[in-house]
C-alpha cells in the first residue's frame, strides 16, 4: 500500500509478529521496523525488490530484535535504536531519544519515548506520509503490555497518538486483533463501530491477512483503551462518568490482565 510517498508492506514473523517495511520510491530507501525473524524481512525484501537501507528499533524485547545481526549481515542496513535499548542492542549505528529525527531516503520520521510497555520503547512518527510505528505500545483494538512502569506511564504515552489525524495509519508489533477485539466488545457490547471491526478481523484470519495497519480514526472509534471518556467504558470498569481517564486505563488495562 502507498501513504503520500511511501510504500510499505506487512507480513507475520514469528507466531503474531507483524513485520513491516516502508519504502521511499523516490531514493529507493527502505527501513525494516524492527526484526522479529530474519526470513520473513529478507523474503519481503526479495518479493517487493525493495533494498534495505535502514533498521528501526522500537524496543529492546528479543521478539523484535533477534533477526538483526543476519539481515544486517545480508543487506548492510543502519540501524538505529533508542538510547535506553543501548544495553541490549550494543552495535547501532545511531542512538535515538525524544525529539530526534530520524531519515529514510527523503522520508523523515519524529522520534518520540513511549515508555509504558518497557522503559527503552520509542514510536517513530512519519509525519509527512501520515504513519505511525507504534510497536508494542499501541495495538489495533488494544494496547501493549504494562511492564517497568506504572500503568499511568503507558496511558501518557497512548495520549501522543491520541493526538494524531484520523487518517494516521498505525503500524504495530504485534496481531492480537482477535483477543482484543474479543476484550473490547466485553467492554462495549453496544458499540456499532466495534461490531463492525471485529466482524472485519474474523475476515481477515479467514482470509489469511491481520488488520496492521489501522488508523487512528478507527481506533479512536474502536479501541477501548483510547475511549476511556466514554461513559460506558468508564461503567465498565464500575467507575463514575467524567472522572480520571487515567483512572479508567489503569482498571481496564487490569481487567484485561485477567480477561
Ligand atoms: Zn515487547
């Protein structure tokens, strides 16, 4: 699919890892988000004839970084990874943290730390193309994992991508569609929207695809981890109409825990 200028191309890598890659057809440019495996990226690679020119590291759990040294081995790509992953990824070429830059042929991508998942995760936001990588802190029709943090880090974090244009694709880490979408309507029975998405996963796992990317318009619409001011969601948690948001993250986040 194409964004503006850039293309990009999904594909599962492990067991529900979504391997990504965007390319910039005008230099020719390419990045892998993260590599969960080595063969599916350097398959994709193959298939598209796209040349790798970049390695984007979200975060520093062995799923998503294990596949590093072969394809860069193979292709010769830069990689880049967050500041506080250093320990884990020793041998970047380049070290991000909030606010840096980071350039893929003439796409360029705006660093931000999104702790909450882990403390080391960073999201790279294509301004420009309108796409988003959001590893493992944002999921279609979820979130990540709490871990290292409060709840309330990741809740801050999620309110950066709150903040982008409906027409935002969202690129994340990992297809759990199914599981959250089971989640949200336990949380929303009475959303259309909702019905509606989940509907279109279940096509999607017929048809062998995974709903990655999204939008943030769609998600904003679905995703109940986003739409905690909703009074319904806030019921569902047994906590009143207009109080914290944060409140409701943090219950609905547990309640998923459990679920
Ligand atoms: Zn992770």
């Amino acid at each position: 699919m194409s964004a503006g200028a850039a293309e990009t191309r999904t594909f599962l890598c492990r067991s529900d890892n979504v391997g990504v890659l965007i390319h910039d057809p005008r230099t020719g440019a390419c990045a892998a988000i993260d590599v969960p495996e080595a063969g599916p990226v350097l398959r994709a690679l193959d298939e598209t004839g796209w040349r790798l020119t970049d390695i984007l590291v979200t975060h520093r759990h062995g799923d998503h970084i294990e596949g590093i040294p072969e394809v860069r081995r193979a292709t010769g790509a830069r990689l880049t990874a967050p500041e506080k992953a250093r320990e884990a990824v020793p041998d970047a070429d380049v070290y991000v943290r909030e606010g840096d830059r980071v350039r893929v042929g003439a796409l360029e991508a705006e660093v931000w730390e999104t702790p909450g998942h882990c403390l080391d995760h960073v999201t790279y936001w294509f301004s420009g193309a309108e796409i988003v990588f959001a590893g493992d802190t944002l999921f279609t029709l979820g979130c990540g994992r709490v871990m290292e943090s409060p709840p309330e880090t990741l809740w801050r974090s999620l309110q950066r991508f709150d903040a982008l244009p409906d027409a935002t694709q969202v690129f994340s880490g990992h297809d759990y569609v199914l599981s959250n979408a089971r989640f949200a309507r336990a949380v929303e029975p009475g959303n259309a929207a909702l019905e509606a998405r989940a509907a279109e996963a279940e096509r999607a796992r017929t048809e062998g695809r995974f709903l990655v990317p999204s939008t943030m318009g769609a998600e904003r619409d679905a995703n109940p981890f986003l739409r905690v001011r909703e009074p319904t969601v806030a019921h569902a948690v047994d906590l009143p109409a207009g109080g914290d948001p944060a409140a409701v993250f943090v219950a609905l986040r547990a309640w998923k825990n459990r679920f």
